[in-house]
C-alpha cells in the first residue's frame, strides 16, 4: 500500500490550480500549521491539508490546488466546531500568514506542538519512545517579537504580510506579535510623507531603540540596535547589524540561555565550539562558564559584530570569533569537550556530522527551529551519542514554528 503523503510532500509547484467546493472532515494535525482532513464522498484515502482548523471538526472548503495524491484546502464556512476553539483575538488570523494557532488557548498550542515534535522525532529520526524532558513556556504569548520584515505595494499603499501560499500583501495596522515599538514604527511609517517604496524591517530592543532598516524616514535610522540580554547572573550588550541574526523572541532567550548554561559542567573546564554563532550571543554566555571558547560564523557582518560584542562588554573569558565556514574549519580546530551547534534550518551539512563522529566530544548541545532537520542530525549520531535531555522552547507563540533544544552525551 502506497504511504499517506506528509507535510514534506508539498511542494506547491506540483501542484495543478484547482477551484471546487467540498465537504471536509478533519482529522488530525499536521506539521507547517496544517491539518489532515478527508473530503465526504471524495476518492478514498485522498488527503487534504487545510489550516486554520481543528481535528473533530467539519468545515465547508476551496480545494484550491490538487495532485491525484494530496489537494490544498482554505476553509469557507463551518459546519461543526471543535470544542477547543476559540476566538482569535486579532483581526487579521487567517488572512495574514503570520499565526496558525490563534484559535487555541496557549496552553494547547504547546500540547500541539508537543505532540507534532513527538511524531516528527518517530517518524524522521527513528526515537519511538522519546518523551520531552520539559518545555519551556514563553513568558509572553503576544507582543514578543524584536524584529518583523514587512512586505510593501507602494502603488496600493499596503505594508503587511503574505497571505499564506500567495504573495498577496495583507494590509495590517497592529502586529499582535511584535513588541511595541515596531507596532509604533508601522504607524509612523505609514504617515510619512514619502510612502516606503519596497520591503523594510524593524527592530527594536528592550532598552527601548527602535530602528528601520532598507528605507529612509524622518522618524527613524537604519542603523545597528544595541539590545541588552540578562541570564545566568550575567548581562551583556549585544550589537546588532541589519544583516545579523538573533533570536526573536525577546523573553525567552534568557530562559533558553539558562538551559545551555545548564548543561555545562560546573568546574569550568570544559573546552567549547560554539558553530554558526552569529553575533556571539551563546558564545558571551558559555565562555564565562568555560576554560575556552570558540565561535565559527560565516557571515562576516554577524563576526564583526560578535568581535564588538566581545570588546565592548569587558569581558576576561578566553574568546575566540572565527570567520569562516563550519563545513571547512571544524575538523581544523583540534578537539572540544563541548559542541554547541545552533544550524540554519537546512540541519548540518554530512561532512559536519562525520567530522563530529571522529572527534567524539563528550558533549553535543543542539538548538534548532526545524525538528525534522534536527531529528535526522541526532539519527546519523545515533551510534555514538544519545539523548540526555530534549526541550521544547516555545520561541514563536501562535505559530507553528518552535525551537528544540537537545543535550547529546557520548555513549
């Protein structure tokens, strides 16, 4: 028998336009906000991924793009509510692409993504009786984000989002996701004399600086934002360039912080790579509880500032920033006790993992933002390393996206 297509087997350029009504019973959740669901007197065994709905319920839907294995549904009206659903508190759920969760209480958001976690690790990496060793909640469940990207049609004078699987803009005034000063920013911007001619993003800190980066206004510059990051007993500035990353959300980095710091060893001793380290956010934090601590960047911006993070924050800690690609210096490094590996969503490149096999830290601190990626990584390790502890970190309330965090011990 032919296996049930999954999230990952979507790809929309396969996909043929479609535009007929149907009747749909919902199952169960998928990954990428999704749900499964079945079309009433349709070919039997077709699956149809719809959002912005709850297993149990049954909706009236557009299949608006089919293969003959999977179809792609927006709900229309509904026929039958899952008990579980609740208002969204913001007005553009379900236009804007932003949220895929604002109908559930935040508590069963994370239950959903523990459980989507869970399936993911069985299905991708093999761990069939894995279970969670905790979740970190976000202290804000709105209002958290540092930065937003806005998407701009300076003819029809829309600044917003994409509607999810279209690059049609939806026109937003208030971003419930992002803190206050980018909800500020957005105004101010769209007020100005000069309209924003093409995309721009916003930063801002807690501290309270607000930045515009790509487009020019009278209200704002496009310049680096310093924001200031307290965990561990520790505090640090951290200088942040238009082309450098870091982390979203504001509130639980400290707390996601902690959790790495955790994992260390208490006399300090421990020699660390911090890999793909950006702007030396963890790499900061590690080296005060370490003997030795080296940071590996690719992009020169995010090195330079994590050089000037470094500098301006006095620290005494033996620090080193290296500018180039893990692929290409790992194996050049000698050995570490620890690897912190913090990878872009794509997981790590094979020669990575083989080089890290050969090496053999006694440790393996893994954080990602795409569980698929991440279960595969740990998989390949699998013969030399197991799962000490797994955390879900729930860096992006009312999406489906959320940050793992795994602590990897030498068998």
């Amino acid at each position: 028998m032919k296996p049930l297509p999954s999230v990952e087997d979507i790809n929309p350029r396969k996909t043929k336009i479609a535009n007929r009504e149907v009747i749909l019973t919902i199952d169960r959740y998928a990954g990428e906000g999704m749900c499964i669901a079945y079309e009433e007197g349709g070919e039997p065994g077709k699956v149809v991924f719809a959002r912005y709905v709850l297993p149990g319920e049954r909706i009236r839907a557009k299949i608006y793009r089919e293969t003959k294995d999977y179809a792609m549904a927006d709900p229309i009206e509904w026929l039958e509510l899952s008990p579980l659903r609740q208002k969204a508190p913001c007005p553009y759920f379900a236009l804007c692409g932003g949220c895929d969760y604002q109908m559930l209480d935040y508590n069963t958001q994370l239950e959903v993504k523990k459980h989507l976690v869970l399936e993911t690790f069985s299905r991708v990496g093999k761990f069939h009786d894995l279970q969670l060793t905790g979740i970190i909640e976000s202290p804000q469940a709105f209002f958290y984000r540092n930065t937003e990207t806005f998407k701009v049609n300076q003819y029809k004078k829309l600044i917003g989002f994409f509607r999810k699987d279209t690059k049609f803009i939806v026109d937003i005034e208030t971003c419930m996701l992002a803190m206050p000063g980018i909800n500020e920013a957005l105004a101010k911007l769209r007020t100005q004399e000069v309209f924003p001619p093409h995309n721009f993003k916003v930063r801002t800190t807690v501290p309270g600086e607000t930045v515009v980066h790509w487009v020019q206004s009278p209200y704002y510059e496009d310049k680096p934002v310093y924001e200031l990051v307290r965990a561990a007993g520790k505090e640090f500035r951290f200088k942040i360039s238009k082309d450098s990353f870091f982390q979203v959300n504001t509130y639980v980095i400290p707390l996601w912080l902690e959790k790495i710091i955790s994992f260390l060893a208490s006399d300090k001793h421990e020699r660390i790579f911090d890999l793909y380290c950006g702007i030396g956010l963890i790499t900061l934090f590690v080296g005060e509880f370490a003997r030795e601590t080296i940071g590996v960047e690719v992009q020169k911006a995010s090195v330079d500032d994590a050089w000037h993070n470094l500098h301006i924050n006095n620290i005494q800690s033996k620090i080193e920033f290296i500018h180039a690609s893990v692929d290409d210096t790992l194996e050049k490094l000698g050995y570490a006790d620890v690897m912190i590996i913090d990878p872009p969503r794509k997981g790590m490149d094979p020669h990575v993992i083989e080089v890290l096999k050969n090496m053999q830290p006694e440790k393996i601190i893994y954080s990602s933002c795409k569980p698929a990626t991440m279960a595969r990584d740990i998989r390949l390790l699998g013969d030399l390393y197991s799962i000490d502890q797994l955390w879900m970190v729930d860096m992006f309330p009312q999406t489906h996206h959320v940050e793992m965090l795994a602590l990897l011990k030498k068998r």
